[in-house]
C-alpha cells in the first residue's frame, strides 16, 4: 500500500525570459480547491498589469485530481506544460502558477511550452521537495472506566494525544499511518463502548 506522497514544504518562486516576455513562477503547497481558487485569485490582483496567469494544480495522495488552465494562451501550451513538471517530479498537493508579462514578440506554440515548462521547473527546483506519511485523523471516544486499556494501546502503537477530554465520557483525537490503520482499528474496538470517527 503506497502512504506516502511528495510535495513541497513552502511556497517558491521561478523565472523564464524568452524574447522580453517575462514568466514568473509562483509553486504553494495546497490541501484544497478553495485554497487554490483563493491564492489564484490573490496573484491576479497582485500582477493585475499581466497578460496571463496559467496554472496546474495535483491533490491527493493517489494524484488522482488535478486540472490544467491555460487562461487565454493557445490551447495546451501554458496549463499542460505546468502540469507536465509537476507529474514528471511525482509532486501532489501542489499548484503552481506562471504569470506572463508580454514582451511584443510573438512566442509562437513550441516557444510558448517551452517557457511555461521552464517557469515551472525553475520554481519546482527553488523548493525543498519532502516525503509526506497518508494519515487517517480519528476522533474516539469512550468511558473514563475503559481509560487505561486506550491508553496502553496508545503507548504500544506510540499514538500521539490531540485534544485530550478526560470525563465520564471521555474523548481525543490522534492520526494514524495509513497502512497501520486497520490493524490499530482492530484493537481499538476490541475496548467496550469504543466509537471511532474519522476526520478526514
């Protein structure tokens, strides 16, 4: 089972030039569509005056979301090309947007996927790629009276506490490597009167 995936740990920044047309990249770590939409948004406003704002974007573990925008630029020459570096370093939960500001000259199809290849390399090789673990965030609950046997479960399988609520009834979440989840989940239901949420 694949539980791990690769992305960038913060934002970067790239550059092309070809023939005065500057191409500007901006790389985000993202976890949403909303999120994407919002930082889109943002640099339209930042860099109102430029002629394009393309982008490509990849969420989830398994890669399988992710959509291409060539904003107005001949059709796959800006958005595929981004798209291309992201899956040819296997990143997800990523977006990268490349800003043109138009030089005069004409680019032409080739040129024009190459420069928004190389934008969006240039900002790919700026970041610092890392190896992210899947995790299943849970939320359990249970009697104060079954206390010690989750929490010597916890202590085995070295779980961490979040937002622990220690009462009659008591309640806390933690997150668990994917590929432990079943086995965890086992032993968990084993203890009387044990729910478990998931969170995500």
């Amino acid at each position: 089972m694949v539980d791990t995936f690769k992305t960038i740990s913060k934002p970067s920044e790239g550059l092309f030039k070809d023939k005065g047309s500057k191409f500007m990249s901006f790389a985000f770590p993202v976890e949403s569509e909303d999120e994407i939409r919002n930082i889109v948004q943002l640099l339209r406003k930042e860099h109102h005056s430029a002629r394009h704002h393309c982008y490509a974007w990849r969420l989830g573990y398994d890669k399988s979301v992710f959509r291409a925008n060539d904003d107005g630029e001949p059709s796959s020459t800006a958005g595929k090309p981004i798209l291309g570096q992201i899956q040819s370093f296997d990143l997800t939960n990523i977006l990268i947007v490349v800003v043109r500001y138009f030089g005069g000259t004409l680019l032409g199809v080739s040129g024009l996927i190459n420069a928004y290849r190389n934008a969006a390399y240039d900002a790919i090789i700026q970041a610092e790629i890392i190896e992210k673990l899947v995790e299943k965030q849970l939320l359990i609950e249970f009697d104060y009276s079954v206390l010690n046997e989750v929490m010597k479960i916890f202590k085995e399988e070295k779980l961490t506490q979040n937002e622990p609520q220690f009462d009659l009834r008591c309640q806390l979440k933690t997150q668990i490597r994917l590929k432990d989840l079943n086995r965890i989940e086992e032993g968990l239901k084993k203890v009387e009167g044990l729910k478990i949420s998931y969170l995500n």
